[in-house]
C-alpha cells in the first residue's frame, strides 16, 4: 500500500508541472495522456465505493467468519467476489448475501472450496497488486483509474472498462508479464460489452 501511495506522488510532481486536470482529482494523478478518464467519472468512482462498503457492510452483520474469507474487487458496478472457504454450504451463503446488497450491475462468482491463503501468501499477494498497479499507473496507454486489482494466491483478478480492445490487451499483457503472477482473470469490459478472460 505505501509503494502505491509513493508512486502516485511521484506522478503527481511530475505531471501536476505541465497538466492542470491532474490537480483537480487530489493526488490521485495518473501519468499519461490516457490518465484522467474515468470511464464512469467522479461519481462512478463514489458510486464504487459506496457499493463496496454496502456489500461488506452486509457480509459483516451476517457473518463476522464469512466476511473474513472474501475479497471483493468492484469496478463501474461489476462485483468480483473472491475467496478461499471450508465448505460449500459457506460459499452459497455469501452469494446469497452478496447479490442480496441492490446497485451491483453483474456479480461474478471467484470462490473456491478449498484452503485459505496463507500469511506469507497475503505478503506475496500484496506485492503483485502493488507491482501491477504500478505498471498500469505509468503506462500512457492505460486510463489506470478505471480498473481494479486483486490478487490471490498469485491470482490476479482485474475488472473495470477499457477504452478499447487494445487498451484491453495491453492491460491483461502488463499484468500476465508481471513478476509472481500465477494467473489472470479479466472481468474488462470494452465499450460496455462484458469480457472475461483467463491465462
């Protein structure tokens, strides 16, 4: 998390010198041209946020336990539910509560029965999203801020809205080359038609 914050700081001194929109977000500044679309803008961005919490919010009430076994990555209104759980039983119920929570536009099912991660997989993990997010920040190719990072296991799952397909490839390219990446699953979308891949 610190190396993110670092390198969007380090993109705002260069890029708030020569482009004055890059102020208007705050420091949440992108290098490129491509940088500061946000396919949905600002309140797609709160709108995210809000969601997210509400889908936490109510795995939380529900299930202190099942709460703690999912992450949930949300972009432009796509929930990608994601975890490690014990039994079948637990991953029917927090779909259930999940796609009980109203706003999500497509829900995406990630869970798996099987052993959670470990704490030294969560350290790994930790340092391919902050590896990947960093390669989508400085690629002028990529409007960074549409998309959403996960990973898990060394699986990297990724949802938001490219621009177009090649933006898409780039994207799913940076991440696939990527040092510790066991896999990648897209949820893009590219001029809202819904695109899932794996690798």
């Amino acid at each position: 998390m610190k190396t993110i914050v670092f390198c969007e700081l380090v993109a705002l001194l260069f890029c708030t010198a020569c482009d004055p929109v890059t102020i208007a977000f705050g420091g949440t500044a992108l290098a490129g041209a491509t940088s500061v679309r946000n396919q949905e803008g600002i309140t797609g961005s709160i709108s995210d946020t809000k969601l997210q919490s509400m889908v936490n919010h109510a795995l939380f009430k529900e299930d202190k336990e099942l709460f703690n076994k999912v992450e949930l990555s949300v972009k432009h209104g796509t929930v990608v539910v994601i975890g490690y759980v014990d039994e079948e039983s637990q991953h029917d119920r927090i779909m259930e509560i999940v796609k009980s929570v109203k706003g999500a536009t497509e829900v995406y099912d990630e869970i798996k029965v099987q052993e959670a991660p470990r704490a030294a997989d969560l350290a790994k993990d930790a340092g391919i999203t902050s590896r990947v997010k960093s390669a989508l920040l400085f690629d002028g190719n990529i409007a960074s801020l549409n998309y959403d990072v996960t990973t898990v296991k060394g699986v990297v799952y990724i949802c938001g809205t490219a621009q177009s397909k090649y933006e898409r490839d780039v994207v799913f390219n940076q991440i696939r080359t990527t040092y510790g990446v066991n896999k990648v699953v897209s949820y893009i979308k590219i001029n809202g038609k819904n695109s899932k891949e794996s690798n």
